[in-house]
C-alpha cells in the first residue's frame, strides 16, 4: 500500500433541514479529533470521486446513495498535513439503515445549528457557500495549526494572513 491518497471526498447528507455530522471523538491521532465533520475519506487506487463517495458513505454510515451532487473542490494547505484535494458533495437521497461510525457519532444536525457546532474554520465558508447553492466552486484554504491564514475563493482572496 503506497502513500495514501491526496484526494479525498466530503459528503453532507441532507434530511429535513439536517446534514449527517460526524463527531470525531474515536480515532488517535486524528487530524479531525473533536471536530464535527461530514463524511468521507481518501480515494483508494483506481476510484473515481463518485466510487470513492459512495464507498465512503456506506463504510461510515451504513447508507446507499442514490442521489447526489458535486458542490465543488477544496484545496486544503496545511503545515502539519500537507495538502489535500477534496471532492464536495452534498446528498439528499439513500435507501438502507444507518449504522454506528467507528470514527466518531453520526448525528442529524440542523442547518441553523452548524456553526454552533466545533468546526474548522473553513468548512464554515463552504457550509455557507453550499447554504447559499453557490454554483461550483473552488475554495483554497490555508491553514499554520489550527488556524485558518487564507481563504481564496474562485481565485479571489476572502481572508490574507
């Protein structure tokens, strides 16, 4: 098994007014630790963004999606980390059982209660921007830690160090 991939997907599953959260309290070591999140992972070899989303969502939710949409792509630079490509989704159809995540709680939050929520930094900008159904976008995040430098939206700065 090589180095792990540098792309990723984030999925916000969508019902009545909720995304699909995951609290991420399971792991060491983890780069998410206590943070809320969506779902996702890194692509395994050979997998396309949609492969790696619907085995993603199955794996961490035990759902099968039968309805999604590609939001836009985050570039994430981080000090510590590295740089990681991430595919967004948000989903708003599936059929099966949710399961328990072994890398956190799954649990239905509001919209309007997100940003009440342990979030990074820049997944505030892109919760807003999949709020606003912004068309396709590109969003650069910067971090040193865990502290958002720069924000670049479709190429325009919204926040400089």
């Amino acid at each position: 098994m090589g180095e792990r991939s540098k792309l990723t997907t984030l999925c916000y599953i969508e019902k009545d007014d909720s995304y699909l959260m995951l609290h991420r309290v399971s792991k060491k070591n983890d780069e998410n630790k206590d943070k809320w999140i969506g779902i996702g992972g890194h692509f395994e070899e050979g997998e396309s963004p949609e492969d790696c989303l619907l085995r993603e969502a199955k794996e961490e939710t035990g759902l099968t999606l039968t309805s999604w949409k590609f939001r836009g792509i985050v570039t994430f630079v981080s000090d510590v980390w590295g740089t990681e490509y991430m595919c967004l989704y948000t989903a708003d159809g599936y059929t099966g059982e949710m399961i328990s995540c072994n890398e956190g709680v799954l649990e239905w939050i509001k919209k309007e209660d997100l940003l009440k929520l342990n979030l990074w930094e820049g997944d505030k900008i892109f919760l807003k921007l999949l709020q606003e159904n912004a068309p396709f976008f590109s969003l650069k995040l910067v971090y040193k830690g865990d502290e958002l430098t720069e924000a670049v939206l479709n190429g325009e700065n919204l926040k400089k160090s």
